[in-house]
C-alpha cells in the first residue's frame, strides 16, 4: 500500500492502486471483530505540488461476536475515506497505518447481531432469540 511519488509525471495526474489486504498483516483482529478473508483495497491519489490527496475505498467482510447474545455472525462493509499527506523531501508514501487506524474506527462501541437481539437468559443464559428458556419454569427471562 505504497504510492512512489516518481510515478506522478504531472501535478494533478492519478495514480491508481489495487490489492488485496490480509487482515493479519495489519493485525487487524480484535477479541471483537476479525475479518475472515481478504480486504479489498482501491485507492487512488493526487499530487499537487508537496500535498498528496488519497482516496480509499475499501470492502470486506468483518465477523463479530453479539454483546447481548454472545453468537457470531458475519456483516459486509464498505468503507470510504479520504487520506491528506505533505510528500515534501519524500519518496514515497505508505498508507498501511493510516488504512489500518480507519478499519479499526469503524470497531462500534456495542456490537449486536440484529436490533432486535434478545441476548441471554440471566438465570439460565439460554439465548432467548432461538425461543423462550425453561429455567425454573418462568418460560422466558429478561436479561437486565
């Protein structure tokens, strides 16, 4: 994920990258969020005197687990962002850290696998969105 600034001819002028990201080497996971696959990247950048403008597009799949219910499900994601750098007495430029620092903003404070998440029985911990829990005999608990 390098732009070589040699490459820019022209102020103005775009060069494109295209790739694909192994969530490992950016060390992406959390105890919360991992990607499964492959994350594809598409940026493109400008150059306009000592300013570099990068454009950035990603796309992946993310897994996470629910904070009410504990079960993992998978989500899709786009993302959009736009990367500003002074290139001055540089060479090139990576953009590795900045694209990792966005992937894990997008981490939400409370995860749920749908809105409507019923989570976990707080006497048995049943998951009450597969149906109600048997413990002692109430039929569903609320978790509080």
């Amino acid at each position: 994920m390098k732009f070589w600034l040699k490459d820019f001819k022209d102020d103005n002028q775009s060069v494109r990258i295209s790739e694909d990201i192994d969530p490992k080497a950016l060390d992406l996971d959390t105890t919360v969020m991992q990607f499964p696959d492959v994350i594809a990247l598409d940026a493109e950048a400008w150059r306009a005197g000592d300013e570099l403008t990068v454009q950035t597009h990603l796309e992946g799949e993310r897994r996470f687990t629910c904070s009410k219910c504990n079960e993992p499900f998978n989500n899709v994601f786009e993302k959009d962002f736009t990367l500003h750098y002074d290139i001055k007495g540089l060479d090139s430029i990576s953009i590795e850290q900045d694209v990792r620092d966005e992937l894990l903003l997008e981490l939400p404070i409370r995860v749920l696998c749908r809105p409507d998440c019923r989570g976990l029985c707080d006497r048995c911990g049943a998951n009450l969105n597969n149906g109600p829990c048997a413990c002692a005999g109430t039929g569903s608990q609320q978790p509080k």
